[in-house]
C-alpha cells in the first residue's frame, strides 16, 4: 500500500539545515496498522506531513521516494495531491481544535469533504454525514451535527477528526497521535474505534504516537524513530518480547508496564539536534553500550528475522 525509502525531508533556518527526516524507510501493507514511535523531535509527524505534501518552503523533501499504490506521490502536481488528500489517504491531526474551522458547523464541514471528493447532492452527502457522525458513536447525532467546534467536547471533536477523515472511506489513514489531549476513559473509545473501523474497511493505518501502551493495544507491527530514521521495526510481539536497539529498550525501560516490575529507568541526555546530528550512529552520545565503530560508521540494517529490522553495531 505504501513504500517509502531512504525519504530526507529537511528544513532551511538560520541557524543551519535541519535534518528532521534523514534516511526513513518503512512499508505499510493492505489493512495492516503500523505504529510510529518515538520520543518528540524525532521526525514522526513531519514524515506523515511529507506523505501528504502538506510542507512548503522552507520545508522541503530533499531526496527519496513515497510509493503509494505503485505510484510516486512525489511525481504528482499539487491539485493531484489535493483530489489524493482526503479521498485516498487521510489525517487524524493531533489537536482537533485546532484542525476543525470554527466559523462552520459540523454538517458543513463534512458534507464539504463529501462533495469536494465524490461529488452526489447535498442531502446524499448530508445522509453520509450523519451516517458517520453515528459510526464514531456521538450521541445525538442528528443534533450535533448542526453544531459549531466550540460546542462540542475535546473527545467529540476528535470522533468529529475521525468522521471527517473516513467520511469517503479512504485507503490509508494517518493517525498522528489523536488520543493525546483525551483523558484514558475516552482515550480507550478512541482507539477502540479506530481499530474496528480500520479492521471493518480492510484499509491500512499509520499510528503516530509516543506511547507504547496503544502501539501494544492496536498495531501489528511497529517502527521505532530516532533522529529522523527508522532503528528497529517488528511485530509488536517481537519488539517487546525481544526489543533489540538501546533506544528500544531504553524506551520501554521508561515505560510503566503491568508485566514488569523493574523500576523505570530514563533515557540519558536528550534526543539528537537535527541541525548537528552525530557522526557514525545518531544515538550514540546517550547509549549505553556504545564503542569505537558507533563514533564513526552508520550502522546498517540487519534482519534478525524475517519481520525484524534493527539498525545498530551491535549486530
């Protein structure tokens, strides 16, 4: 479904060239829901901005490829990317305040997104509008609907984000950590109706997040950033049966977890300045079994099996 390679997104400042995606390779397959983790300032939401082309100068993609159903995103104009956006790949934004315009109620917004797309009446693309408002499970559908952003709650704004961005059923969803300004009870419907959603249209998923509790609750296989590239992907099972990079394990050491005891440990130092990444591997000023070839080689991928990716010297 989607294939991207060795993608180098970058950002001009004044202060030097930001490397804020710098070598990302991963591949999403039909139906699968791949999570992407990793602390902030690693590169997630840009890498998904970029799947999208939502960037502009002085954000630029530099180098790569974004294969998406056999075609470069990257080959495609601007108003083929705007008939792509929406219909065959969506976003869940971070803060649906921020992403719903105020000024338009709910049934506007949607049967806007509707229309834009698929074209119908606007009474066929009411219809659709109410029909999802009611899969996402808001009460009172039919009244909330004809309600403006302000009047609705953080969680009836985020089901809002998530009716909008499935509203014409697209192939791939890009979920950029849409449970974080949700309290657990609400967060937990969220991501149970992500998941079913995703599961009952067979369509394929990006979940960003910094959590590892929901990579755990919903993913297949999860791809673990750090400094703008991938260092290990898995299976969720493999990765925390078996989690092989330092920064991995570093982070579910940092994480409270019901199957373990251990005290939580933090990671040292912080995470990489994109404007000064390291020379050889990028985590090796804040690992703790780092030696001579980390301070000078990029480590390599190496498959420790066939679904398990780790880029680290230490293999």
């Amino acid at each position: 479904m989607l294939n991207i390679n060795n993608l180098h997104t970058h950002i001009k400042t004044n202060y030097g060239n930001v490397k804020a995606v710098n070598g990302t390779t991963f591949n999403i397959e039909q139906g699968e829901i791949l999570g992407l983790v990793g602390e902030s300032g690693c590169g997630k939401s840009l890498t998904a901005l970029s799947i999208l082309r939502l960037i502009q100068n002085p954000i630029n993609i530099v180098e790569g490829n974004i294969v998406f159903n056999g075609k470069n995103l990257l080959d495609k104009s601007i108003n083929e990317m705007r008939k792509l956006r929406g219909k065959e790949i969506s976003m869940i934004f971070q803060n649906p305040r921020e992403s719903l315009n105020p000024v338009f109620t709910i049934s506007d917004q949607l049967i806007n997104i509707y229309q834009t797309h698929l074209g119908g009446s606007k009474k066929e693309a009411y219809t659709k509008s109410l029909e999802m408002l009611n899969a996402v499970n808001i009460p009172d559908a039919s009244d909330r609907i004809l309600s403006y952003p302000h009047e609705l709650s953080g969680g009836m704004c985020q089901r809002v984000m998530i009716a909008m961005a499935l509203i014409c059923e697209p192939k791939l969803l890009i979920a950029d950590e849409p449970t974080t300004a949700l309290d657990v009870t609400v967060q937990a419907e969220v991501l149970d109706l992500i998941l079913s959603l995703v599961k009952s249209k067979s369509m394929s998923c990006l979940f960003i997040t910094h959590d590892l509790g929901v990579i755990a609750q919903i993913c297949d296989r999860v791809a673990v950033m750090y400094a703008g590239q991938i260092i290990e992907i898995g299976k969720v099972d493999d990765i925390f049966s078996n989690p092989s990079h330092p920064y991995t394990i570093g982070l579910l050491n940092s994480t409270l977890r019901a199957d373990k005891i251990s005290p939580i440990q933090m990671i040292p130092g912080e995470v990489a300045d994109p404007t000064n990444i390291p020379q050889g591997c990028s985590f090796n000023p804040r690992c703790n079994k780092v030696h001579d070839t980390c301070y000078k080689n990029i480590p390599k991928n190496v498959e420790l099996n066939s679904n398990h990716l780790v880029k680290c010297h230490l293999f």
